[in-house]
C-alpha cells in the first residue's frame, strides 16, 4: 500500500495545508473518498491512517487533510501550535480549502494521478467537516458522493448555545476562549467567525444545502453523542428524505480518542466505516 504523508499545499491566505494520500496499487484508477476532520481535529486524530488504510485496502483513494487555518503547522501536524491561525479559522475558509483539495485531486499533472479516477468523488466529513461536506457538494458538481459522521445541521458551532451577553461580550473584546479539553489550551475564538458567519448566511445554510443534493448520500451519528446530538442526524434526514441513516450506540467520535495507541479500531468506529463501505460499494450501508 501507498501511504504518503504531509504532502504540502498552498491553502487559502496562501497558508499551507498538510495532505495524506492512501491507497493501493497505482495501476488503475480508483474513487477517491475525501476525508474533512472536525473543530478540534486533525487528519491524524485517532490514529486515522488505520481508517486510511481500511478505505484503500477496499479499493478506493483515500486523501485527508488539516485545514489551513485549524492551528497545526506543517513541522507539527498533530498539534495546536498556531493559537493565532485557529483563532482566524472561520467557515468560509474551510470550504475553500476544501475546494483547492479537490482541485488537487483533479489536477491532469496530478503525481498520483495514474491512481485517481476524479470522476467519483466522495466527501467524508466528521462533525464539523460533516457540515463543510454538505455545503462544498452543493457548491461542487465534482462530488459523487457524501457521507457524514455525527454531523453538524448548523455552522454555529461553538457559539450557537452562548447566552447575550457572552455575544455581546465577544464582539467587545474580539475574542472569547475556550479550553480543550484534551489538551487544556486556552483556544481563542476571534469574532471574526461569527462576523463571517452573518456576511455568509445562504452560504452556509446547510438545510438549504442538502435540500439541494440529488447524490446519494449517508448519515452515520451515535445515539450517545453529547457534542452534536442524534437528533441533528435527523434534521439532515428530515430535510434531503433520501439520505440513508446509520446509528451506532456510541460518542461523538465513535469510541476514539487522541493518541490512539492500538492497530485496531473501537466496535463503533469499526461499524461506521464498514457502513460507510457498504454504502460506496452498493448504495446501500445495512447490505
């Protein structure tokens, strides 16, 4: 099996972006599936190159990648080194790395290109991402494919529970921060994100989104998530009737955490991804 590591790209603000390529045997061509991490993730959260490594050993190509803005740097892909970077991260941005991933993905001169079949594309998106996925295959004629781990139904995370004087108090002070929890930095949030948010409204109107798709699409949520209830799995449901939905007695992140330290998946991170393979292969993720 192939398994580059941190190949460099140019992302939006000219920031540069991190990108692992997976796959198997560069002797035909082969669905891409897109991977796009969450708020507090990275491509490598969890140990991912072992769900990398599922999807390329079924036959696909499997490309991740952080988010220009998302606070690792090049030299330290696995951490929140760039406070500042993170604190200027905003939807808009995300979506257009996005859209400079796929363009890689697609580009003739391409390196990997022998191994690629651009002509079916999948977007994977975990939580956050998920909520990215949706909006870029709206915007994307390029995506075949879409598929959602405990995604977001709004692009208000993590104000959108914030009483108003906490608002109130960011947009005075230009920043709010929050602890993460796994590493106990203080992460600042600048009130650029909600600013961005307002100016691009129908942009990021995920119903409007995935009203609007007509690809086959997959909502995978654990009935146990306490970040983005299982509920919001059903509002995506509510909205684009055809989604197929998967459930799984499980977290947010599917029984993970960060480091991962086993060759192995949890039970229902496992479940999810064999789902979601199902789903690639025959359309339908309970065959």
């Amino acid at each position: 099996m192939q398994a580059i590591k941190n190949i460099l790209l140019p992302g939006t603000r000219n920031r540069p972006m991190a990108l692992d390529i997976f796959f198997n045997d560069h002797r035909y061509r082969k669905p891409v599936v897109v991977y796009v991490h969450g708020f507090n993730g990275f491509k490598d959260w969890g140990n991912f190159d072992i769900i990398a490594s599922k999807f390329a050993n079924e036959g696909y190509v499997l490309v991740k990648f952080n988010f220009s803005h998302n606070g690792t740097t090049p030299a330290q892909p696995e951490d929140f080194t760039d406070l500042e970077a993170f604190g200027n991260n905003n939807y808009t941005k995300q979506l257009d790395d996005l859209r400079l991933i796929i363009n890689w993905v697609c580009q003739p001169l391409n390196p990997y290109r022998q191994a690629i079949d651009s002509n079916h594309i999948c977007l994977v998106g975990h939580s956050m991402g998920g909520g990215i996925a949706i909006l870029q295959a709206a915007e994307d004629s390029r995506v075949t494919k879409l598929i959602t781990w405990a995604g977001i139904s709004e692009c208000t995370t993590p104000w959108g529970n914030w009483p108003p004087d906490k608002m109130q108090e960011w947009k005075q002070l230009g920043v709010q921060y929050y602890t993460n929890g796994r590493t106990h930095q203080q992460m600042p949030l600048y009130y650029q994100l909600y600013e961005d948010y307002i100016q691009n409204t129908n942009r990021l109107n995920i119903k409007k989104a995935i009203k609007s798709l007509a690809i086959p699409i997959l909502v995978c949520h654990g009935t146990m998530d306490e970040a983005v209830p299982v509920e919001k799995a059903g509002e995506l449901k509510e909205w684009q009737p055809s989604a197929q939905i998967f459930t799984v007695e499980s977290d947010h992140v599917f029984g993970r955490k960060h480091p991962w330290t086993t060759d192995d998946l949890p039970p229902a991170m496992q479940a999810v991804v064999e789902a979601s393979l199902r789903f690639l292969k025959s359309g339908n993720a309970d065959n």
